[in-house]
C-alpha cells in the first residue's frame, strides 16, 4: 500500500472541498432547477434543505473521513464491521454513476468556450446545440474534459488536486463577480432578481410538495454528498482543523456562488426576452449562447462565461475521480496515475449512453435525462441516508467526540448536530426519497422506464 498523502494546508482542503461544491450544480443546475421551479420560492426551499440537511449531513461525512483517514469503503468497514462497507459501495457507485454524464455536459461546455471563441453558435445557437449535443463531438468533448480531470488527479493531492484548484477557484469567483456586476446593468436586471430573489408565499405553500424533493436533492448534488468525495477528502484533513468552521466555509461559499450564478443568468434572459420557465437543462445553453450571440462584446463575456463554467465543473470532477482513486491505491500497489487512468476509461465507457443518444432532434439526450433522474432521486438521497443512518445512529457519540476534536468549546452544538442529523436530516431524506421513489416508478410516465 502506498503511503497516504495529506493537505499541505487549510486552505488547501477548503478550496479543494469548495471547488468540489461548485459545479455545474450551482451554475447551470441552479438556474434551471429555479426556473423550473416557479422562481424565487424554489430558492427558499433550496436554501431551507442546504441549511438544515445540507449541512449536518456534511459534517456526517467529514467525521467518517477525517476519523478513519481512509478511503470511503474502508472508512465504514473500519467503523462499523465488514457489512458497513455497503455504505461506501452504494456512495463509490453514485459517484460514478454522476460523473459518467457530467463529463458529457463537462465536453458541452468545453465546445462552448470554443465556440464562443471563434463565434460558432452565433447564427445559429440551436443548430450549434444539436450539433455538440451528441454524437461523435459529444464523444470526442466527453474524452478531452476527462483527460484533464485523469492529468489533474495523477499529479496526486498536494502537487495536483492542491494546487490546481487553489488557481482555479480564485479565477471563479473574481470571473464571477465581474460577470455579475456587468449583468447588473443590462435592461432586464430588475426583473431578472425580481423573478430570483422575490418568493411568492402563495405559490410557496402551493407547490411545497413537489418543491421539496429537488430542493433536497439539489442540496445533496451541490455540497457533493452521497458520493463519497466528502469522506475522501476529509481524510487528508488533521485532527486540529476544526470541521464545523471548514463546513461553514464550505457551505456559505457554494451557496454565495450559487446565488451570483442566478444574478449572472436571470438578468440576462429577462433582457433578452426568453421566458426562464422554457429553459430547462439544454435550453439554458442555447438561452445564453443567444445572449451572447446578440450582445455587444459577445465573444469575450461568452468564453468568460462558459470558461467559468468550465473551471468549476472540472473541480468537481477531480474530486470524485478522487473517490475511486482513493479507493484503488488504498487497495493495490499500482500507481497513482495508472489508477487515475484506469478509473477514467470506466468513466468515459459508462458516459457513452449519455454522450450518443441523440434524444428529440435538438432535444435533450434521453439517457442523459434518466441518469439525472436516477441519481437526483434515488440514489443521492439513499447514499446520504445510509451515511446518516449510520452517523447518527450507530456511531452516535463518537460522531460528537469526533466533530469536537479541533473545535474547543463546541461540546453543546456537537450535540445538537447529533439530534438534527437523528430526526431532521433522516426525517427530511426519508421523505424525499419517498417522494422521488414514487415519481420514479409509480406515476403514470414514471421516469425510470421513460427511455425503453
Ligand atoms: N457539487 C458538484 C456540483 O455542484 C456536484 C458534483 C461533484 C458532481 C463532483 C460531480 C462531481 O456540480
């Protein structure tokens, strides 16, 4: 076995851990999972779930890592027995699971960097979708993001992960921001926060129902839980770091990005006239290619844009092929780097459903929908309710011991992490697996069966 690595730094993990968090999540989930969602009062939803599930199921992970200092399948069969493993397994396989599609939308964006660069998509932004959507550009797009994220994670934690996401996650919030302030000034920015920022509580208590299963779910997907990447990376972390005040970070960090992404995107549909409500998953990037196609200095705000989107995806992908590399030099002799490999050619062979299927003409990949689905609403929420299960409930009182190491004089709030993590966080999970089990095989249209 190969000797474990560690941080160099704080600061180190937090940008690693905050580089995981921002994603394609925040930046273009977010948007349309708000639009979709009637608006603002999605954003209360969202911002309920990361607080009060979100967080404490955080924390849950970075005990199990950080307490182990192993990978995440050795991290449960170290604390509870041989048949806790299957925690890790069913996380291991999420994780996995979710990155065979990102990177398909990781080599979307990628074409769109490039094609904001040459103008590309500028007569045409619909006939550019179709085009990079799927088929063999997809293929080729889906390999050269992998490529890089494979480059990054051989390099190894201090001399790879470490250091490109300390350039990378700098780069997005000052792109970011400049990006935000410049769509401040564009017509449509009243209306644009307006429709973000502003809840309607009637429509809040009316759709409370169907709102509350893609809050949580979202807020599971945007921290990076359920997939290991959590434990994994808290298992680099020393026993002085106090977990609370880096989860803290961690979690108003993602959701400030979150936030600005929003400000960056609705102002400028609102000033182009497109209707949010229409723009789901692909449209989103049809919508924003439009905008700049039609906006003065297009070429340089979209390869901003996209370049940002780009950054941010592929450090969330570093981090769960992190996952698997962990796993596999804790276990074997091999290299690092041939490990990043070999977990990058699974990888790319479980994306190609995804990168192929050419769905609707102009449409959205089908498969790629299903996998989206199957992740959001079965397998997150089951992955992080096997970790709270067993955080709360079997762990217990070595969970607080464990947060506690690091942060004198948090004894009381260790505790009553311990009760949210018992009663709300299962509670909240359990309903939202409940609620996303029957939208995925026991309505009319279920969507585990849509693609056959
Ligand atoms: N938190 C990430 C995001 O918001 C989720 C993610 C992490 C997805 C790692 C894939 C890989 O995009």
């Amino acid at each position: 076995m190969v000797e474990r690595e560690t941080w160099a730094t704080r600061v180190g993990f937090l940008v690693a851990a905050i580089g995981s968090a921002v994603g394609l999540g925040n930046l273009w989930q977010f948007p349309f999972k708000t639009a979709a969602n009637g608006g603002a009062a999605f954003v209360v939803f969202y911002l309920i779930a990361v607080t009060l599930i979100g967080f404490p199921a955080l924390l849950a992970e970075f005990v199990v890592g950080r307490r182990t200092r192993r990978n995440v399948v050795g991290a449960f069969e170290d604390l509870g027995g041989p048949g806790w493993r299957v925690v890790g397994g069913v996380a291991l396989f999420t994780g996995f699971w979710i990155l065979s599609y990102y990177n398909v939308v990781g080599g979307w964006v990628l074409r769109y960097v490039l094609g904001s660069a040459t103008g590309a998509y500028f007569d045409d932004p619909g006939a550019y979708l179709s085009a990079v959507a799927s088929g063999p550009e997809a293929v080729a797009a889906q390999l050269l993001f992998l490529a890089m994220a494979v480059g990054i994670v051989a390099m190894g934690i201090e001399n790879g992960i470490e250091k490109a996401t300390k350039v990378m996650v700098p780069s997005i919030v000052v792109l970011m921001l400049a990006l935000a302030a410049w769509a401040l000034t564009l017509g449509g920015a009243a209306d644009g926060l307006a429709y973000f920022l502003s809840p309607d509580v009637g429509s809040l208590v009316d759709n409370a129902w169907t709102v509350v299963p893609d809050a949580v779910g979202q807020a599971f997907f945007t921290l990076s839980l359920g997939m290991g990447i959590m434990v994994t990376y808290a298992s680099y972390v020393g026993e002085d770091d106090s977990l609370p005040v880096d989860g803290g970070v961690i979690v108003v960090s993602n959701t400030l990005i979150g936030v600005l992404a929003g400000v960056v995107v609705f102002p400028i549909l609102f000033a182009e006239g497109i209707d949010p409500a229409t723009s789901g998953p692909t449209a989103l990037f049809e919508a924003m290619a439009a905008a700049f196609a039609s906006l003065p200095a297009g070429r340089l705000l979209g390869v901003v844009f996209f370049g940002v989107v780009a950054l941010a995806a592929l450090s969330s992908a570093i981090s769960l092929l992190e996952v698997a590399v962990s796993y596999a030099t804790d276990n074997t002799d091999a290299s690092r780097p041939t490990l990043a490999v070999g977990a990058g050619v699974v990888l790319f062979l479980l994306g190609l459903p995804s990168a192929l299927d050419t769905g609707e003409p102009g449409g959205f990949s089908a498969w790629f929908v299903w996998f989206d689905a199957i992740a959001y609403k079965l397998l997150l929420p089951l992955s992080v309710l096997l970790v709270v299960v067993f955080v709360g409930w079997v762990l217990g009182r070595d969970a607080v011991a464990e947060l506690r190491e690091g942060s004198p004089g948090s004894d009381g709030l260790a505790t009553v992490w311990l009760w949210t993590l018992r009663l709300i966080v299962l509670g909240g999970i359990i309903v939202t697996l409940r609620l996303g089990i029957g939208s995925l095989f026991l309505a009319e249209d279920a969507a585990f069966f849509a693609p056959f």
